[in-house]
C-alpha cells in the first residue's frame, strides 16, 4: 500500500500542466490541460491581471490533481502584446514559448467561425503535442533581448516619421496641383504661398492657404524629428559600446551600403538572431523560392515572404546600390552574366536572387570577417555627417 502511495505521488509531481494564452485587449482566455487527448479547461480572466493569472494556475493544479510544485509549460501567438508577457512567465518559473501565427496548422474542411474558445484549446493542445516531440508542429518565434529590441527602437521611428513626412509631403503637392500648380516642398514654402497664381492670375483662396499652412507645419515637425533622430543615431554610432554598434561600423565599410541599411540589418537580423546556415537566413528574411509542386502541375510561386519585410525591403535596394557601387565584385559580374541581357521582367527577378547572396555574403562577412569577393572596403568614418571629429577624438 505504502509503495502504491508513494508511486502515485511521484506521477502527480512528474506530470505537467500546460497552459495556452489567447490575448485579447480587455480579457484573456486561459487554457488548462495535461494532455492532447484531455478536454482542456477554458477560463477567461481580466487582460494583464497577472495576480488572477497566478491564482487561476493554482486552481487548475487542483482541478487535475497536480501537486503544487508541478512545473508549467505555456505558449501564446506573437502579436500586439510582444515579449513582456514571456519574460515574466519565465520570471516565474514557467517555461514559456512564442509561436508564429502563420505556422499554426488549420483544418482546410472546417467550416465553422474563429472564436477565442477554439484558439485557446487548439492551442494548448498542440502545446502538449509540441512538449510531446512534435517539434514539427509549429514555428517558435526566438525571442529578442530586452536590449535587443530596444535597440530597434531607434531606426523603426525613423522610418514611421518619414513615412508620415512623405505623406504630408505628398499632400502639399497634391493640394497645389489641383490648382495647377507645381512647387518645392521646404522650409521656405509658407512665404511662397501668397505669390502663387492659379491660371487666371488669382491668388489661392484663404481656405485653401490655411490648410497648406497647416500641412506645412506637420511637415516641418516631424522635419525637425528626423533631423533629430539622426543625429542621435550617428552619434550613438560614433560614442556606443553595444556590440551591435560595432557590427554598424563594420558594415559601414562597404561601398554602397549606408547607415540606414546597416543599422536595420544589424538590430532587425544579425545583430542578435543566432543564424546556422544560409537556408535559414534567406528563410528568416522571405527571400526563399515558394514552389507550387500537385499532381502534373509544377510552377513557382515567387519567394515566400514570409520573413522580416523590413529586411527584404532593404536587401533588395541594397542589391541594386551593390550593382552601382561594387561593378567589378564577383556578385556584380554573376548578376550581369545571368540577367544582364534579359528583359526586364528577369532583371527584376535577378536583383530578388542577388539580394538573398547578398545577404549571405554580408552574414559571412559579419560572423567570419571573410570580405565579399571583389568587393571595395571604405572608412566608415566617411560616411558619417555630424560631430565625427568630436566624438573620436
């Protein structure tokens, strides 16, 4: 009997609970279960009431039998909400795992609608699936440093304010040249506004001028934002210790790649990403072929695009300023002997196929120091504008 007594309690501490979390902004889901074939236990909670998180983990310990000290295996989709919930779940001791959205399988006959009770059991379930050795299951998203995401910080502003400056930018001239007119957007715009004539010799109407005025003021702030921005950035390039701020210096070393695509390539990707071959990195930034492979018919699709847009975005700017800059290097001269006499459609092809060795070349370059074949190497120093002197000095 004593034995018996003492075999059940080592299960009941060997067992685990696993829990899902389907976030929302004003209330959670929370899913129990302790296995894939369990029904799992559904409670929904406050959002960011972390005290009743705690609470409702100690009940469903109770409610599965689970001695307290029974570890806890959780998950929950990347989204809106980030990283901070992971961090505190492994604060307090729980093992926690971020999963893509996109890797989460779907049953392609189901015709019924998404609500949170579904999430959050599918979830758990595939969680105890995942815990199980169905490693296969999902994609795990690998989560940044609190230092790390913080220096992406910097850059992601920079370019949500020139988005915003472009569109305000583009508003100007739209406005104007409903009237006919065309002119250069700048400072020195709000004393032209009272020159200008419409077709007929009249001055623009003080509705319309009011409103250029404003939109001229929205453009001068985030103007000034950016002017901001990027000195700091140049002098956090020039003074910082981080070593990302030394991966920026060395990538500044190369011709025709700039302090806007280093500094994302850095703190988006190869600053703190851990990168094991070059398959992985082209799938981590969507440049992969995606090829449509059933019965008889076989096409391709185009790269997956699946990765980070912002690296993709700039990897393939970068591989038209390398074909500009970098002429006699050896990706240059593969670039032109493939596509160079093809029509234009295939160049556009080419540049997305030079981008993804690019972006391999540039990991090489960073991890193993091995320069890029044929490729210029400049000083950094020559591409920074403001206060370089003061700073190294």
């Amino acid at each position: 009997m004593a034995a018996t007594r003492k075999q059940y309690s080592v299960s009941l501490t060997n067992r685990v609970l696993y829990l899902a979390f389907e976030l929302g902004w004003s209330e959670w889901t929370l899913a129990f279960t302790t296995g894939a074939a369990e029904a799992p236990r559904l409670v929904k909670v406050r959002a960011r009431d972390m005290g009743k998180v705690l609470a409702e983990i100690r009940k469903a310990k109770a409610r599965f039998r689970l001695a307290a000290q029974a570890p806890v295996k959780s998950c929950y989709e990347a989204g809106r909400d980030g990283f901070w919930l992971h961090r505190w779940l492994i604060h307090q001791g729980i093992e926690n795992i971020v999963v893509d959205s996109a890797s989460i399988e779907v049953n392609r006959r189901a015709r019924r609608a998404k609500s949170d009770r579904l999430d959050a059991g599918k979830l758990v379930q595939m969680m105890a699936r995942y815990a199980g050795g169905e490693k296969r299951i999902w994609s795990v998203v690998r989560v940044p440093s609190k230092e790390d995401e913080d220096q992406r910080q910097l850059h992601r502003e920079l370019q949500q304010l020139k988005g915003e400056r472009t569109e305000h930018s583009n508003r100007i001239k739209g406005l104007l040249a409903a009237q006919g007119l065309e002119v250069k957007v700048g400072v020195k715009l709000a004393g032209q506004l009272d020159e200008l004539r419409t077709w007929d010799g009249r001055a623009l109407g003080t509705g319309l001028r009011q409103r250029l005025l404003r939109e001229l003021a929205r453009w001068q702030c985030l103007e000034e934002q950016i002017q901001q921005i990027e000195k700091a950035r140049e002098q956090e390039l020039c003074c910082g210790k981080h070593p990302a701020v030394g991966q920026v210096r060395c990538l500044l070393g190369l011709r025709g790649i700039g302090m806007a695509s280093s500094w994302l390539f850095v703190v988006e990707f190869f600053g703190w990403r851990r990168i094991r071959n070059r398959r992985q990195l082209a799938s981590l930034a969507g440049l992969t072929p995606s090829p449509y492979n059933s019965g008889d018919s076989e096409r391709d699709q185009g790269i997956s695009k699946a990765g980070n847009r912002r690296v993709r975005g700039m990897a393939v700017e970068i591989a038209w300023s390398w074909l500009r800059y970098q002429k006699d290097s050896a990706l240059s001269l593969w670039y032109w002997q493939r596509f160079g006499k093809g029509s234009k459609r295939l160049r556009r092809i080419g540049i997305v196929a030079l981008a993804r060795k690019l972006l391999v070349a540039l990991w090489r370059y960073l991890e193993h120091g091995e320069v890029p074949q044929g490729a210029i190497e400049v000083d950094w120093r020559t591409k920074v504008k403001v206060g370089i002197a003061a700073a190294l000095a």
